[in-house]
C-alpha cells in the first residue's frame, strides 16, 4: 500500500519536482542590442518608408550554453530579437568569442534571428539587404555585435552543474498558411501525413542549474509580422511579446535572471495575420501581436511545466561552409537524375511581396503573375540573365541576377553559407541560414532523421549565422508565389541542403571530422573602388545627427504637453518633451523613459521602455533648427495599485560644432492613478 502511494504521489508531482541528476554544464545570458531609434530604416518589409521613430519594446540576444564537465565539448546557441542575423555579424562575433573560451569557434556557434520585422536594419555587408535601409548603420551593426557578445560572456560566467529538459507539443491557433497554391502542389500522399499545411510542432527545452530554473528556448514556426509596414516603433513583436511575459513571470516568481527565448523554426510560409490579408485575429495590430504572442506562451509554458525528459548523452556538433550557388545535387536527393544549384537570383514574385506586406510595384505572385516592364527592366539591367542562368531557374522569371549586380565584383547576396548541426544527447538542431517553408522544413528533418536514427528529435532552427532568401520545395518553387520567387538558388536549393545536411549528419554519427578550406568573403573592410575612404568601411548615406536644439525659451527635458491629473485603470497617460536625438545615445541596457510611482516618499520606477505597457514616440520638429519631441505614453495595465505616478524621460543632445554629447532628464507633473 505504501508502495502504490509513493508511486502515485511522485507520478502527480510536477517536473521539476523530480530528481534529475546534473549531467552538463548549463550558461544563460540576455543583453540589449536596440539598435537606433529614430530615423533608420527598418528592416523586414523592405519598405524605405518604414524608418524608427521611438520603441515599444526592446531587442535583445538571449545565450544559452550547454557543456560536458570537464572543459569537454561545449554548444553556444544564441537567440536574437533581429530581422535577419546577417554573416557579418557571425564573423565580427566568431572574431570576439575566442576571447571568452578557447573551445567557441564557428563550428559550434549558432546565432538566429526571430526574424521580428519591427528591428533596426544595417547591419549586412551585402547590398541586398541595406538597400531600403539607405546602407549600412555601423550603431546597429555595432550593438548587435557588442550584445551578442556580451550575452555570450554572461552566459559563460555563470555556468554551473545542471540539465536539460525536453517536451513537444503542438499549436494551431496561432499560424495559417499564406501560400497555400504552392503548399497543395506538393504531392498528395506527402500532404496526408501531415495534419496541417502549418507546422504545428512546438519543442521547448527546459535548462535547470540544479534545483533553479536557469531559462527555456521554444521553437514555433511563425512569422513575427503581426505589426504591419505601417509600424515605425522598434519591437520584437508576437515572438518578444512572448518572451516578455516568460520573462515577467519568472521575474514575479523571485528569478530576475531567467531567460526566456522564442525562437524560429521552418516559418518561411506561416503567418500570424490569421485573415491572410496583414491582419488577424483582429483589425487592431497591437492587440494580434498580443493575442498570437499568447498563444505562443501559453502552450511553451505548458510543455516547459509538463517536460520530464532529460537529455543524456554527449554535446557534439558538426559545421560547414558551401557554395551553394555551385552545388551538384546527387540522384538521391532530387528524386531523379543528377541536377545543379544556380547563380543567386530572385523572380518577379519577389518584387510582389507576401501577404503581410505587398510591396505595390506592380508584381503578382504566380508563374503567370502581372509584372511591371519598367521595374524589369530597370533591375536587369543591372545584370542581364544569361541563357544558362534563365534556364537554370527555369520556371522563375528572372526579376534580378543579385550575384553578379552591380559593377563592384562583389555580389548583392553571399553565397559562401553555413550548415550547422548541434547535438545535446537525444536532441539535434539543424541550422539553416534562411528561411524554410513548413515542408521544406520537413523534409530537412526527415533527410537527418534517417541518418541520426527515428529517436532523435529535431528542430529547424532558421535565420541561422547568415542570411540567403527563402527555401522552397521543387514542387512549390514551380507555383512561383512570393516564396519560390525569393528562393535564390534554383528550383534544387532544398535537395542541395538535404544533401549538405545528410552529410553532416553522417560525418557526426560516424565521428568523422570534416575538412574544407572554404569560407565566405569577410567585407568588413571593403570599400567601394573609386570612391574615397569613408568613415565607415560600408557606404552609408543615412544621414548623421548634425546637432540638437531646444526651442528658443526652452530646455531639454522641459515638458511641452502634461499629463491629465488622473487616471484609471486601461486610460493611456501621455506627456511630450523637448528632446534630442535617440541615436546620439542608444541607451543600451537602459532607457528613454521611466513610469514613477511615489512610495513613503520615493519614486520608485514601475516600467520603462521594454514594458508592454509603454511607448516612446520620437518625433523631429524643425530640422534646421535641430528641435524634436519625444511622446510618453503609459497605458496603465489591470492590476496596477492605486497611487500617485509620474512620468520621467531620459534623453541627449548633441552641440553644433563641438558634437559633444550631453545627457539630460525631465519629469510630467505626479497624477493619480484610481
């Protein structure tokens, strides 16, 4: 009888509850990497129009290491709030981290973008991809790469004895598919093994140091474009909404330090706009980030509660680069005879757009989608498609040859990319350095899975240490919707990954080493030939903050408009300052703004500008005279106490001709909130 009890009670108790014996070294580290604020492209959308004008929550790089004892082999995953996480990033981080512990290299670093469309852009090498950004924005490369960074270190720092626990689960309610032409051409008995056009699979590990719990990474499969190309706010979006409220929950449990990541997968055909036309649930963009950033931390939090499987067994890796614009694709991996990648090039429906954001050029999706011969025109002739090229990427109409634009030599888009596998015992991650449709994504796992055993479970991990396009199946590629137009290498992209990552897999269950010399072109600096040095290596033309003013009679920090007397619970308290520019100061792992509450006398800070609660316009004024504003606005959440509050807003401003920097401060009038 006593037996039976024991049983049954340890049967009801909760993960982490249970005995786990403490079988790796486990890191975590989180750090600020919010990029300029205030009149720089953002990128995601690639719309020149969409520039930053303030924050409505902050990016940051979220590190996770996990080691065997011993100095033994050690992985470093890192997730970052970024559109795209770029190579030029992966090689200035790959340079830095050698710093921190000999054992971090290239071959077991991955860095991988939620792929949020809400966060500052300029951080490439590559043409392609500055762009609508006006170039490159060497304040966004550099807090990026200093972030990264730093979380690593953290991450590194604070390794203890601990392990790692699995769950998978899945969730429907926060996805469909926005190309679901291209996904029904796939063959039909591959369609009837999957419930969904979506990927529903969620995977969340669970990373304990002990009897603490240290952090958690989720990966769902999702685009974070529930706020539009209308927005100008920096945000991580549904993904940072998520990470958010794990974050606040753990903070609210006595654990400030636990770090919560929602990170990609093979989302490169799942929207979160549930109405297929850039919005849903609702009408409202604010509250869909909200309701499908939920969704995501409701079911993470269930399986990270529920997870009881511990990974066992060694921490091992493979890595590598290949031209993938060069690869020669064996039988068994295109279902037929032998075939060949292409020169990276990108089609019509590329200048379309997706459904979440239409680029309005005058481009369809579809084989037979409308095009505007005038824009065709202009970009090929930039490059003009060769026979052989038109041939090779046969059904695509070619909009733009990117590998060979321009007259610099140097390709609009890499080439060179990585392939990476990370193993922690009975879990292996795959990452890709694009963006993967739903069964695309499948079929990579299915190719390692056959190698690694039917055991092993595995996850996409996308966006991964660089950026080349979208990857589509064959059968999808000859629908040509947005997808398949942004494939850049051909109609056989997918079968040369399947067949790169085959080969990993193989070189890691044999315990084979792999050898190759190739590596990617490091542009860090490049300049443009006949055209002098400039400040920065990358051209740039964003234009630099000259100076800041106040008005005439006025001072930094002074209020202009105040906040009413009183509120209540769900009003929005606003008040607008005299400021200067944000990118005179990033405030990196600071603030622009504070909401006060005076207690026994004191004010204390109850949100700053990471709260989901609060949003920091910037606006410029006079551009001659250098005056700008910038907008608190505290929408107070259910649950807040009564009391008196204030709003404080923190700022700098640059002096014509010194450019010397200087900080201020300034704070509304006190209002009750009742």
């Amino acid at each position: 009888m006593t037996r039976l009890f024991l049983t049954a009670c340890c049967a009801l108790l909760p993960a982490w509850a249970q005995a786990y014996s403490d079988n790796y070294l486990v890191g975590v580290g989180k750090h600020d990497i919010t990029g300029a604020a205030a009149e720089v492209g953002m990128f995601g959308y690639a719309n020149p129009e969409q520039k930053s004008s303030g924050i409505h929550n902050r990016q940051y790089a979220r590190a996770y290491i996990i080691a065997e004892p011993d100095d033994g082999p050690a992985v470093v995953f890192v997730n970052v709030d970024a559109g795209a996480l770029f190579q030029s990033v992966n090689q200035a981080v790959v340079e830095r981290i050698k710093a921190i512990d000999k054992r971090f290299t290239q071959d077991n670093l991955v860095l991988s973008a939620t792929h949020t469309h809400g966060g500052a852009g300029g951080q490439s090498h590559y043409a392609l991809y500055n762009m609508t950004i006006l170039g490159f924005v060497k304040e966004n490369f550099d807090v990026q790469v200093n972030g990264i960074v730093k979380a690593i270190t953290e991450a590194h720092e604070n390794l203890r004895p601990g392990h790692v626990l699995i769950k998978r689960g899945e969730l429907l309610t926060a996805s469909k598919n926005r190309s679901q032409p291209a996904y029904d051409n796939n063959p039909a008995a591959e369609r009837q093994r999957y419930s969904s056009s979506v990927d529903p699979e969620m995977l969340v590990l669970r990373l304990r140091q002990g009897n603490r719990d240290a952090g958690m990474i989720s990966w769902f499969a999702v685009h974070p474009t529930s706020m539009s190309n209308s927005n100008t706010l920096l945000t991580s979006d549904n993904k940072g909404r998520a990470e958010w409220r794990f974050e606040e929950r753990a903070r609210a449990q006595g654990n400030p330090d636990f770090v919560a990541s929602f990170a990609q997968s093979n989302h490169a055909d799942t929207t979160p706009n549930l109405n297929l036309d850039g919005t849903g649930p609702t009408n409202d963009q604010l509250r869909n980030t909200e309701i499908i950033g939920d969704r995501q931390f409701d079911k993470a939090l269930q399986l990270y509660l529920d997870a009881s499987v511990q990974l066992t067994g060694s921490v091992d890796f493979r890595h590598q680069y290949n031209d993938f614009s060069k690869i020669s694709v064996r039988p068994e991996f295109t279902g037929g005879p032998p075939q060949k990648t292409c020169n990276a090039a990108l089609g019509n429906a590329f200048a379309a757009g997706a459904e979440d954001g239409r680029a309005n050029m005058g481009f369809e999706e579809g084989i037979h989608g409308a095009f505007s011969q005038e824009w065709r025109d202009r970009m090929q002739s930039l490059a003009p498609p060769t026979k052989e090229e038109i041939t090779c990427h046969a059904p695509k109409p070619i909009l733009l040859v990117q590998s060979r634009a321009g007259s610099s030599g140097i390709p609009w888009s890499p080439e060179v990319l990585p392939a990476s596998i990370l193993r922690i015992g009975q879990f292996a991650l795959l990452a890709v350095p694009g963006e993967f449709t739903v069964m695309s994504g499948r079929r990579l796992r299915e190719t390692v899975r056959g190698v690694l055993g039917s055991n092993q479970l595995l996850v996409v991990a996308g966006m991964s240490n660089a950026y080349a396009g979208y990857v589509t199946t064959a059968e999808e590629y000859d629908k040509q919707h947005y997808e398949g137009g942004s494939t850049h290498f051909g109609r056989w992209t997918l079968a040369a990954y399947q067949q790169v990552f085959n080969d990993l897999a193989v070189a890691l269950r044999d315990q084979q080493a792999l050898v190759s010399t190739l590596v990617p072109r490091d542009l860090h600096d490049w300049e443009f030939p006949a055209l002098p040095r400039l400040i920065y290596p990358q051209l740039s033309v964003v234009t630099p903050v000259l100076y800041d003013n106040p008005p005439a009679g006025m001072q930094f920090g002074e209020v202009d408009r105040d906040v009413n007397a009183q509120y209540r619970v769900g009003d929005t308290a606003q008040a607008v300052f005299w400021t200067g520019h944000p990118r005179n100061n990033l405030r990196t792992e600071g603030t622009f703004l504070e909401v006060q509450r005076k207690v026994a006398g004191n004010w204390q800070t109850v949100a700053r500008d990471n709260d989901w609660s609060t949003e920091y316009h910037w606006l410029r004024k006079d551009g001659f005279w250098g005056t700008s504003q910038a907008t608190l606005r505290w929408t107070i959440p259910q649950g807040t106490a009564p009391g008196e509050y204030r709003l404080k807003h923190y700022g700098d401003s640059k002096a014509l001709g010194s450019g010397d920097i200087s900080s201020f401060s300034g704070v509304s009038r006190s209002f009750l909130v009742q």
